[in-house]
C-alpha cells in the first residue's frame, strides 16, 4: 500500500472491492501466505482494512512490513 492509499497485487494495482472480489474466489485461503507492505505514513486503519478483508476470507498467515 502507497501513502497515497493505492494497493498493488504482485505489482499490478487493485482496489479494494477488487481485491475482496479476488479473495472471495480463493480456493484454499488457508495456504495463502500474505505480506502487507504498506508505507511508513499510510493510517493504520487503512492497513487494517485490508487486514479485515484478507481475515473474512480466511487467509491466516498475515504479515505486515513497512517501508
């Protein structure tokens, strides 16, 4: 996530509701390993936010890293 609020996927850009659309298709989102990279002046309610929709779709191993 870039400060200013723009999320990529493997280097492609996303949005929110197409993110949560992408998740809602996974088949084991149990095995899906993810790592938020979000930028050090991001709110840490907009990282939460995606924290919360990888959570509703069951992904459990989460990271986060900033830069």
């Amino acid at each position: 996530m870039t400060k200013d609020k723009k999320i990529y996927i493997r280097g492609r850009r996303t949005s929110l509701k197409q993110l949560e659309a992408s998740l809602a298709i996974l088949k084991k989102p149990q095995e899906v390993k993810t790592i938020i990279r979000a930028d050090k002046d991001i709110a840490y309610g907009d990282v939460v936010k995606v924290m919360g929709l990888l959570q509703a779709a069951k992904v459990t191993d989460i990271s986060v890293a900033v830069k």
